[in-house]
C-alpha cells in the first residue's frame, strides 16, 4: 500500500513550519516503519517566481497522484502587485477545485494550556470543541461570471457569482452529519436564506438530508450573521456548524481567534472516497497564513502544521493510534509550559520554531 | 421646515420599543416646539397578514415622501413558510433599495457600564467606540441573477449575484472618509481581493478615492476574514470600518456582540444628499431583531430604538444638542443600575420595556 506525501511548503513561513513535519515523518519511518514516501513542489508567491504560476503543471500532477498533499502557506507583501489571475492564493484555489475537496474540516479547539490566551472570558472558552465544515469548491469562490468590465465614463463593474446545486449541499452537510456522530451528535446549519437564493436551498437541502438519512442527528439552523453572533457570545453552545465557502471562510476565522490558539489550528480538505478504492484525495493545512513578518527567523509556531500532519494520519492513512498519539504530544509539550512567542505566557519557557517541534518529537517518541 | 417621521414598528418587540419613542417625540413636541409630525404604517410580517405583501405600496410612498422613517423590527416563526418574494424582510429590502438608502451606519460603542457583559475580557472592550459603514444598496442582496432553477434528476441551481460598479464604492468611501474626519481620522477597509473581483474593484475604488479627496485620513485594508479575527482580538485597533453589504452584515453582528451592547445599538441607513435641498432620505433601526420569544411581555429593552432616534436626530434634523442630551440620558439611567432582563446584572434594578423608556424620558427632561 502506497503511503506518498507530496509536501508544498509554499511561502512566508510555510517552509519552516514544514521542515518540522519532515521530522516526525522521518522518525515515524524509521521506528515505525510507515513508509511515507515524500516528494515537494512549489506553490504561492515561490512557485511564481520560479514558473510565472502559483503551482506548475508537473506539481499539479504529482498533487493528483499523491495519496496526500501537505501544504504550508501562500502569499506575502512582494507579490501584492501580481496579475490577479497568478497571484499565490490561485495555486491553494485550484488545489482545492481540481483535486475537487469539498470537504474542509476546521477543528476549533481551546488547548486548555491556552484558555487564558483567548480574548473571551476564559470560562466561555475553557474545553471549547466544536468542528467547522466549510464546503470548498463551489458557491461565489468558484461561481462564473467573476469579471471586472470597464463601463466606460471612469465606470467599471466587478460581477462574482455564488452558485449552489443540490448535489454540493447534500454531499457536504452529510459529511457534517456523519462527523456529528463521531461527536456530540449535533449539527448547525448556517446561511442567509432571507437574503439569498443559494441559503433557501441550502436550508432545504440540508433539511431533506437530514430527514433522509440522519434523523438520528440533532439539526439546527441559523442565519449566518446571528452564527457569528453566537459563536462570540457563547461558543460552546455548537458541536458541528456546517457552512458555505464564504460564511466558512468568515466563520471559522472568527472561531479559530476565539480558541486563543490560531496558531495551532490545522485543517483538514477532503475530496469525495473514489468508488474503487475508498481513498480519499486529501490536503492538510494550518488555518494561519504566511505571515511574512515574521518569516525567516525562526521563531514561528508550528504546531498548526504538525496537527495537519495528524490530521493527515487519521483521515488519509487511517492511522488513528498514531494521530491521537501526536496530538497528545502537542498537548503534553504545551502542559510543560514550552511556548513559541506567539503563545508565550509569563512563568513559561520561550523556544524557537525547531525547539518547538524537537519538543514535540520527543514527547511522540516518549508517549 | 417640516419634520415629518413615519413610524413602521414591525413584528415581535417592534411596537413595544417604537412606544418608548413615542413618549420621547411627544414630549419633544410639547416642552421643545420641535413640530414633529408622525404617521404609522405596517412593515413585515403585520403587512403580509393585513395585505399580502410585506409593505404596502401605499406604505412605500409614505416612507418616501417623510423626512425620516424609525423602523422596529421584522419577522418571526409565524412567517416562517410565507413566500420568498414576500417574507418580512422583503419589506425591509425593499425600504433601503427604493429609498437608496446606501449608507448604513453601524456604532459599536460599549457603555461603560455594561463592559463586564461583554463574553470579551473587559480591558479589550472598555471605551470601545467603532462606526461600521456597511454599503447597504448593492453586492449579493440585490445583484441578478438570484434565482433557483430545477435542473430534472432531483437537482435545482441557485444563483446570487454580487455586482459593484465604481460609484457604489466611491461614494460609500467617502461617507466613511467624512465620518473619520469628525473621529479619529482613520478608516480600515474590508474585503476578499484575494478571492472576489468585487474585492479588486472595491480595494481599487477605495484606494483612488483616499487618494483624490481624503489622504489626510489614515487607510488600512484588511482581508475581511482577518478583519472577523482582528475585532474578536483587539477591537479597539479600528476607528471607522468600510465594507460591503454581506461582510457589512456579518461583521457588524460580531461587533455588536463584542460591546455586550447588542439590545442598546442603533443603526442609520442614509441615502444622497438632495442636489437642491442638501437633504437625505434616512430610515433608522435597532441592530436586534424582533425576537418574537420575548415579544408581547413588557420585558424587551427599547434602548436600541431609543438610542435609534437620537441618531434621527442627529443625521435628519441637525438637532446636535438634543441628540446628545438623549444619548447622555441614555448612560445616565445605566449608570444608575436601571436595567431590563437581557443586561441584568446583580446589584442592578430590574425593569421593564415602560419603566425604561420612563426613565430615559425623566432623564432626559432633566438633563
Ligand atoms: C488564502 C485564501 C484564498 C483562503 C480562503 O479565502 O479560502 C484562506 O483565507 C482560507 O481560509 O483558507
Ligand atoms: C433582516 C435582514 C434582511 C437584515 C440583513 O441581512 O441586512 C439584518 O440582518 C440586518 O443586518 O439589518
């Protein structure tokens, strides 16, 4: 059985955060014998001044072949000007369309070690869980027309679509059902169906599926803008919110920055399982950004990375043991008070990126 | 001079808080000659019921015709299943589309006294004083298509549209770059370039307008997802946010949030100065909605709608001193413990929507 990693580190501090993930695959290949195979590409800002594209045709392929694509970060101040259609986030947008992940699964989760980072009241974030599931290859990320035409008299119309079948709304509010069982078996429907066409759909959709499939589960609905109400008001209220692109790409921003630990959240897109072979395409993705301000120093936090490489253990390779085992690292190492300088607290140790992934490397191996 | 206001209470807590307002105009009327001249109409759910339609045409033409419209709230369970074309907030759409009403003014102050209802950590929410100037007549709320269509195989598409033409974004720009010259001189800007053309045209827009009319007042853009972030961080970083209809609806819901204030924030929609009498159509309305499990008690706060024509006041009548005097009444009687359920807290004295609005009047006369 084929175990083939293909790693895109990308930009900002993409490549750091990367190089601790290639640790743990390293060490997990020699003690473990798991047989990850790894090869890497370029994509973002990197893979433009090396091709004049945010990914190259030969990486979009070795992105198709592999069993899952590990990604870093794009993007950053000195590619602010590149034409629109080459700019570094396209290379993470076609990844996500071609390989057709549908499925993104945003954890937000409070580290008890990091309660007291979090902006909100410590007692409202305190053993926070609760699992985002953005649909990610469709509504007005993807939807044609999206064109800028020039009016003439100084006019100019810009024109994005949000467009939504039945079959796109079904096949990710049943992954949101079935990941609800797994957990507190509890789903919340979010979209703005007394504005747009695509939330009344949506609503219905998600109703009738509920209804077909999983009656078992209980189903909740809310206007999107009163989701984001609540989950600054009282997060745990949720187990799983289930959302659009766009209401995702919001919603589980604002909830990532609730937990006080942004830096540390992965996430996880998933294609549907091929017919033949169950497999799933798969890409694993810290929530954070490329943060170029801080790049090339050696002090950013690569947890989020190392628990999208967990996540990539328990979803593509089924490696349930082993994944556990690294979260619980993670945990353990941020219990020892060991802190990069994003998280740092008084009273705890202060290390750089690679401090914080031999730590954790460690404590995997000790476990 | 005429000073005509038309009264559209609503659903649910609507007409409860609009008859606090009452008691205020009455006075004003009696004690300060202010002349104003109201008329009452049905907006929502109450106007599906008695007309089928979720304002009346003749309501339509009151609203255009006076010099400003208070609004309460629409919607409710009852109106659950009604029609698409003519659910309660379809009369609410209608209102900001027909009368223009492209510039919705959004504060999100926090009152000194509630900052402990904040779920935020009191020293990032003390003083806190954002103005969200959300483009109110464009983008996906009214773009075409917005359709659904059955596609045969069990399958429908719907479609939403979100269209911006060049003078859309200039002239919202330039409210929020007139609104930071009487604050602390600073805009950010808020939308997805990175993902929508409407995000292109919009960062374009705003950035040629800055530069032509307002490079005295400071600009920021943000990606409007790491704006969600940045106000659930640190929200006392912005002064005056800018940004289109949907993220405008989104994040000033969370914003609302952050204050602890959300029963107590009001909101002014404006349209186009009047080429020859340099006067705007205004309508004004409470940021919560009609919360129908309270509606009918005595029990709903009315500080919103209250607070709601103290910005009439203000933007349609110029009346500065009497606007001020209301918003200070408004403090006072927080100050002194006066509180209805939903800002409760101990040592506080419980009232109802009456008693509240009594006291913000006695107050007020005595100010
Ligand atoms: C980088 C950007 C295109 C992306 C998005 O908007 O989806 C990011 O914000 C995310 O949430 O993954
Ligand atoms: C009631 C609804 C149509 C409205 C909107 O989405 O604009 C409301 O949420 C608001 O923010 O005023």
């Amino acid at each position: 059985m084929s175990h083939s990693l293909f790693l895109l580190p990308g930009d900002g501090i993409g490549p750091e955060a990367m190089a601790e993930v290639r640790k743990i695959i390293n060490y997990m290949n020699s003690a473990l014998n798991t047989g990850f195979v790894t090869d890497e590409g370029l994509v973002g800002g990197c893979a433009y001044d090396a091709h004049g594209a945010a990914i190259s045709e030969e990486d979009m392929a070795k992105a198709k072949a592999a069993d899952a694509v590990l990604f870093g970060a794009v993007g950053g101040p000195k590619w602010d000007a590149v034409p629109y259609e080459v700019r570094p986030e396209a290379g993470l947008l076609r990844l996500r369309k071609d390989l057709e992940l549908f499925a993104n699964l945003r954890p937000a989760i409070c580290y008890p070690a990091l309660a007291s980072a979090s902006s909100l009241k410590p007692e409202l974030v305190e053993g926070l869980d609760i699992l985002i599931i953005r649909e990610l290859t469709g509504g007005v990320y993807f939807g044609e027309p999206k064109t800028i035409t020039d009016l003439g008299n100084g006019q100019k119309r810009a024109i994005d679509t949000q467009v939504y079948d039945t079959y796109e709304i079904e096949r990710i509010s049943s992954v949101a059902f079935e990941m609800a069982r797994t957990r507190k078996n509890a789903v919340c429907s979010m979209e703005k169906r007394n504005v747009m066409k695509s939330g009344v759909l949506w609503n219905q959709v998600v109703t009738e599926t509920h209804k077909a499939k999983f009656s078992d589960v209980k189903l909740e609905h809310m206007l999107a803008d009163a989701g984001g109400m609540q989950l600054v008001r009282a997060p745990k209220q949720f187990d799983v919110i289930v959302t659009d692109n766009l209401f995702g790409d919001m919603l589980s921003d604002v909830a990532a920055m609730l937990t006080g630990s942004l830096g540390m959240l992965p996430s996880a897109s998933l294609g549907a399982p091929d017919p033949k072979t169950g497999k799933r395409k798969a890409l694993y993705e810290p929530v954070h950004g490329s943060a170029p301000d801080i790049a090339g120093q050696g002090i950013a936090n690569p947890i989020a990375m190392i628990a999208s490489f967990a996540m990539c253990l328990r979803y593509s390779f089924n490696m349930v043991a082993e994944a556990d085992r690294l979260e619980k690292a993670i945990a353990n190492v941020l219990d020892k008070g060991i802190r990069t300088g994003d998280i740092m607290s008084e009273g705890a140790t202060k290390v750089g990126t690679s401090e914080m992934g031999d730590a954790i490397l460690e404590e995997f191996k000790a476990l």
